[in-house]
C-alpha cells in the first residue's frame, strides 16, 4: 500500500498540471492557394500582363510572335485596360497555307499590325460582361477594335462567339485570362480586319 502511495501522488500531480494548462485550440486552417488559369502549360498570374502571360503559353507561340513583328507588344504591356481574343498555334495552322509566313514578312508589317488589332479591344471585357452586353444588345453585341474595325459578339450554347467584319467567327475556348493590365480569352480561329 506505501508503494502505492508515490505512484498515485504522481498521478494526482500530473492531473492537477494538466488542468492547469489550457486546453491547445484547433490550429485554423490556412487559406487555399489561388487558383490560378493554366494556359498552354504555363499558370498565367493576375500580376503579369497580357504580354508576359502569353509569352508563357506554348499554345501562342505564333501570337507572341505576331504580336512581337506588328509593333503591339507595347500595347500589350503597358498599363491601359484591353481584351484580347488570342487565337491559338492551331487556330493560326487554320489559315491557308503560307498565309503566317507572309504576314510575318518585313513589308507586311502594316498588314499584320491590322490583324493582331483585329483581336485587341479597349477595356477589360470579362466573360460576365460580355454576356451582359449581349443580353443588354437583343441577342449580339459590338465591339470596336483597335485596329478601327468591329467585331460582333453574340452567345451559342453558353460560348462566346466573336465575329470579325468578313464574317469569320471564332469560338472562345478559354475565357477570362485576368492579367494586369486587361483581359484575354482563347479563341479557336483568327479574326480578320475588313477586307
């Protein structure tokens, strides 16, 4: 019984330390990490521009490009608010045989400055907004772009469908690519200036 008698003066003792500590609270969870739209391989950040989110996706190499050789990377860069509809490697394969490599050439730099300003419009259009102008348009709305043309914006099935000037639609397959200094969405097709 005297051997006891320590053992459960112990225990009284580890009792009476263990009321006295407060009970540990449940650790709160950390936020999630932001997710982030991964275009073309690549996570594009709200932080990066228009430019600097293109030039990580694999899908717009030829964009990039084109972008690059027509003198819009500035544009693209800088601080003004745009939307870009940015057509995709395979939207640009789409074009008639030879139709890239002409564009791309030193003396038709002024066409293809009115091509990629074909896809770029004042003002950051999120996809909400843009359903939004349709709906507030009857069923279509118009953009003026850029380059002085305009593009007509209508809904099928839930997808944005733009149309250049020629009648050339393209299908938005990724919409509301946020950047810093606007928006872009991932298009099917290249858009055409008025011909």
């Amino acid at each position: 019984m005297l051997k006891l008698l320590p053992r459960a003066l112990a225990l009284c003792l580890i009792a009476a330390v263990a009321a006295c500590v407060p009970a540990q609270k449940e650790q709160p969870k950390a936020p999630a990490a932001p997710s982030y739209p991964v275009v073309g391989g690549a996570t594009m950040y709200p932080n990066y521009t228009i430019f600097q989110n293109l030039q990580n996706s694999s899908d717009h190499e030829t964009l990039v490009a084109a972008i690059t050789a027509a003198g819009a990377a500035p544009r693209l860069s800088g601080d003004h608010g745009y939307t870009l509809f940015a057509p995709t490697d395979a939207a640009f394969r789409l074009l008639p045989h030879g139709t890239i490599e002409a564009l791309m050439h030193p003396r038709s730099r002024q066409e293809l400055a009115g091509v990629v300003g074909a896809h770029i419009v004042p003002g950051a259009k999120s996809r909400s907004e843009i359903m939004a102008d349709v709906q507030s348009g009857g069923g279509h709305a118009n953009y003026r772009t850029v380059q002085g043309g305009n593009l007509r914006v209508t809904m099928e099935a839930g997808r944005i469908v733009v149309t250049d000037p020629n009648g050339r639609s393209s299908t938005v397959a990724h919409a509301d690519v946020a950047s810093s200094n606007g928006v872009f969405h991932v298009t099917e097709a290249v858009l055409l200036p008025s011909s």
